[in-house]
C-alpha cells in the first residue's frame, strides 16, 4: 500500500504543456551528495544557507498517458485519469526511479498523477505530498477539445498558444518554479526528491528557473512519464538529463498540449507475459 497522502494548499493552481516531443537524450548526471568533477564550472559558493552550498536534485517526473493523450484533447486542471497503458508506464517507471533512493514524494493533485506516484510509493514507502502548484495549466475554453477543434475555433489564440480563460505562460512559469524552489529549500543538502508533474508545468517552471524564455520554449517536451532532472548547487539551477526514460549510467550509489503534449511518445513494447496473453 502507498504511503500517506499530506495535502499542502497553495490555493488555485493552473498549468499546462508544451508542444511536440523531441528525443533530447541524456546528459551527465550528477548524484546528490557527489562532486561535480574537475572542470565544471558551477561559479563561486554564495554562501549563506545550506541549500546554496549544498547540492539537491529534483526528478520532475510527467505522468502517464491518458486517453485524452491518445485523443490529443487538451488536458488542463480537468481531472483526467490514466488509461491503462498509463498505468503500465507508472509502474515501469517507478522501479527505475525508485533505484535512486529519493528521500521525498511530491505531486500535482490531479488524479492522473497522483495515480502515478503510486507505485513509487509503494515501492519506497514515502508519502505523497500533494502541491496544488504542480498541477497542470487551467486551459481555460480549450479544455476537453482536440487539437483540431482548437485551430478551427480559436485560430488566432491557437497561433500565440493562449487559451480564453486560461491561465497565461508566464503565470504558468512562475508558479511552477516558486514550487520547485519551495520543494528544493525543503530538503536536507545532498538528497533527492521526486516531483510528478505535468508537461507545461515541467517544461515552463523548469525554462524559468534556468534563465530561458517561457515564450519560445526552449526546452523540448516530456513523453509521457518521461522525466527530467534538475539539481541545485551553490545557488544555481543545472539541467542535468531532460526527457529521459532510463536510469542514467551508472545508478548514483548509496544514495498536445493535451496536458500540454500533443503527441504521446509510446512507451517500450510490453513482452507477450507482461500483457497478459501472446504477441498475435
């Protein structure tokens, strides 16, 4: 059984996704509690807290597809369930994630990524912390309709992605990064802490805590229960693996937008056994 559910109440959240996947691939990763490296240039300590000196990493995880994915709706602050490929890729997920001991569980409240920290959980035994400023972006008018229906009715919003009635980007970004601010000052130095999130919110908080332009999106999408990882050291923010669905190499020791992606990327061929029946 998951561990407990601890509900924080940061008032109304609102959030969404970016655009199209794009296959990034892997960066170094850098464990917490390990140096850097000889070379790496992480600027000088600024001193005056244990989080500004001391390195802590966050795994901003997306949760798993849904069929509003597969439909390609736009997702939002509607309360979508995983599907159950979705479902599959949380628990793939989670035994890969779970290798790499985190000391904390956050997550957006919507149901369909609740249901994805789970497992992981499950697996740790860690609570679940419920933030209402990881949840996706409010899309406003656009909520519920597919791609195709958005370009045709809102042909000129569609064009500066701005949903009537939705929650604008730069909001979006600025809530998504004071959460992961907030979340990274919580923990002690040198640990890890797990957040699932949404595309938008990833995508955006993430561009804005590394200085990029929320507008352009810089930064590419999130599959489906894909995850990036950010850490904190000596004050500043580093991305150090984007987009990815495996453990980097070697495991850190002793240690549309329809939620804002329009497309899926699907997630590895399930064996015969693990779906129940035979590959025909």
């Amino acid at each position: 059984m998951a561990g407990p559910v601890r509900m924080t109440d940061r008032g109304p959240g609102q959030i969404a996704d970016p655009g199209p996947v794009e296959d990034v691939g892997p960066v170094d990763y850098v464990g917490p509690g390990e140096d850097v490296g000889p070379g790496e240039d992480v600027g000088p300590d600024s001193g005056g807290g244990r989080v500004a000196d001391k390195p802590v990493t966050l795994i901003l995880w997306r949760h798993g597809e849904t069929d509003w994915n597969v439909q390609r709706r736009f997702q939002g602050q509607s309360n979508v369930g995983l599907n159950a490929n979705g479902v599959w890729q949380a628990e793939r997920a989670a035994r890969m994630i779970a290798a790499l001991r985190p000391e904390a569980i956050y997550s957006s409240d919507l149901s369909r990524a609740t249901s994805t920290a789970e497992p992981l959980a499950r697996l740790t035994g860690l609570p679940v912390n419920l933030d209402k400023d990881l949840r996706e972006r409010h899309g406003g008018a656009w909520e519920g309709l597919t791609d195709r229906e958005i370009r045709q009715v809102y042909p000129e919003e569609f064009q500066i992605w701005s949903p009537p009635d939705g929650e604008p980007t730069a909001v979006v970004a600025d809530r998504a990064a004071a959460a992961f601010e907030r979340i990274a000052r919580g923990l002690p130095a040198r640990s890890m802490a797990v957040v699932v999130s949404h595309g938008a919110a990833i995508g955006l908080g993430t561009a804005r805590l590394l200085g990029l332009p929320v507008e352009e999106r810089v930064i590419g999408s999130l599959a489906n229960c894909a995850w990036s990882i950010l850490g904190l050291r000596a004050g500043r923010w580093r991305l150090l693996e984007h987009n990815v669905g495996t453990l980097p190499e070697p495991v850190p020791d002793g240690d549309p937008e329809l939620d804002g992606e329009w497309v899926s990327r699907p997630a590895p061929a399930r064996s015969a056994e693990a779906q129940g029946g035979d590959s025909s």
